[in-house]
C-alpha cells in the first residue's frame, strides 16, 4: 500500500474507485487500523460514485509511531494535567488534512467512526475548506457529560494489552460481546480472524494509549461545531455501550441541520447488514451538499 509525507508524518493509506470522481476520506476508531474499513464496506461506498480514501491514523497501522515519546499519565491527564501527551485530535486533523494535500484533493467528503467522528468534526472545525460533508459515526463531541461508557466497556479499555496472538484474538471476541450490535452479532470466528490479522500487520498497543490521551486531553467540541456549515449526518446506535447514543445525540444537536440517524440494535461496530443503510446515507448527505453547491437547496 502506499504512504503519503505530510508535516514529518507518514501515513499509509489506499484507496478504491475511480480517482476522477468526488473524494470521501475514511477516519477510523481508537487503536483501529484502515482495514477495520472492510474493503466491501468502500467498495460499496465507491459503487456509489466515490473515490474512497481510507488510512492508519498516527501511532496506529503502518502509519507512523510515536514511539519514543513518554508514556501517558492517563490519571494526571483526567484531572487535567496533559503534560504527558503528545499530541491532540487537533494534530490528527491536520493529518487527514495534510492526506488530502499528499493526493491533490481539495475538499472531500469526510466519514469518522467512534474516535475517527471526533477527528473528522475537529477537521471540519479547523478546515472548514477540506470538508464538504461530515458524517460523524458512533461518536461524541468532547462533552464528558454525554456520550458515557457503561462499566463493562469502560473495563474493555482498561484491560491490560494483549501479548500474543492469540490472546489479541481472544480479547476481540469477548469485546465484540460487549460492543457488538446485538441484533447482528459478528460470529465469533470471524471476529478472532480479523483479529489476528490485525495483529499481524501492526500490533501497537503504546499507540492506543496516546490515541486514547489525546482524546482526553482535547477539549469539548460542542461551541466551535455550532459553526459548521456543511451537510453533516450523525449516525449512533441505540444500543451502544461504548459512547451511549447521547453523544450522537449531542452531536447532531450542536451541529445546525445535521440529521441524527439512531438505528436500533446497532452497538459499537459496523455490521455488514447495516452497510446498506449508512452508505445510502451518506450518499444522501454528500447530494446535499452537490445540490448546494449547485444551488438547488
């Protein structure tokens, strides 16, 4: 796969469709590689007329770590002390940016899911110019208020990283067991083998830490998202435990126009039955903005 040098960072990346036709950059989740996109799931974004973009984050995937940076105090970091953290979404979203630069692509469409929504809303905060509609999936706005974890997904994070393999696969099915959309569950099989795939292309668990750091440490979102003029479309499950549906509520309602798409039996995972429902709807949401732009709303 390719990689693309922007300000110092490499970030690897791929890409399907055709170059020709409109951009939509993928972000993904907290210590979650590009291919947690599964390439059906872009493809069939790409047969909807997209040239879709998906790549590691910083410190997660191929893209580049910050390994000699020290580890996060993530207590000091929850009373307020950042001092420990390297960097902040702020910096994330200047290398989704930075992507776009690398590509030759002026604006995209902009689609983050869980972490990768609060990457994607910081993006179209800081530049508004690179985004021409946002999709912010199973994700919060920075407000600790809402957005909550239950106690059975906050453990999952703070569970001890995998040594192994093996244990890495284990750990992603009891997960999934916690997070997965309980009306489509992933079978356990298939969890473990993507699991171990991901392990053997990067293993990075220094990385989620400092992911995890900086978005603590970055602030509430809510004031500067109240500004955001592009089409936008919140999508949660009813039934997340990680981020409760409260923070896509939050999103959606901080952000003017935005359509709140709450779809029950979805936890915290992108589940092939759903695939259909959310790329219509962001299909939907990047024709409002094309309509827009050509003046017809």
């Amino acid at each position: 796969m390719p990689r693309a040098l922007t300000h110092g960072i490499e970030l690897e990346y791929d890409t399907f469709g055709e170059p020709g036709r409109p951009a939509l950059l993928l972000i993904m989740g907290l210590g979650m590689q590009m291919t947690a996109w599964r390439p059906e799931f872009c493809r069939a974004l790409a047969d909807r007329g997209f040239h879709v973009i998906r790549y590691d984050n910083r410190d997660s995937g191929l893209s580049t770590a910050f390994d000699g940076a020290p580890p996060p105090d993530i207590g000091a970091v929850l009373a307020g002390d950042t001092s420990t953290v390297p960097y902040r979404l702020a910096d994330m979203a200047r290398d989704a940016a930075g992507l776009l630069d690398a590509l030759g692509v002026g604006a995209a469409h902009v689609v983050g899911a869980s972490l990768g929504g609060m990457i994607a809303q910081q993006l179209v905060i800081d530049r508004p110019d690179r985004v021409r509609s946002l999709c912010s999936i199973m994700s919060t706005t920075g407000d600790r208020s809402v957005g909550r974890a239950t106690p059975e997904a906050l453990a999952l994070l703070a569970a001890p990283p995998a040594r192994s393999r093996e244990e890495a696969a284990a750990r992603a099915v009891r997960s999934a067991a916690v997070l997965g959309s309980p009306a489509h569950p992933t079978p356990p099989g298939e969890v473990r083998e993507r699991a171990a795939a991901a392990y053997d292309r990067a293993h990075r668990p220094e990385g989620v830490a400092r992911q995890y750091a900086a978005l603590l440490a970055s602030p509430d979102r809510t004031p500067h998202l109240r500004s955001v003029a592009v089409p936008a479309l919140v999508v949660h499950g009813a039934d997340d435990p990680l981020v409760d549906r409260s923070g896509g509520e939050a999103t959606a309602a901080a952000i003017p126009g935005a359509e709140l798409l709450v779809v029950p039996g979805m936890g915290h995972d992108l589940p092939e039955p759903l695939w259909p429902l959310i790329t219509d709807a962001v299909a939907r949401t990047a024709a409002r903005a094309d309509d827009r732009v050509a003046g017809r709303s």
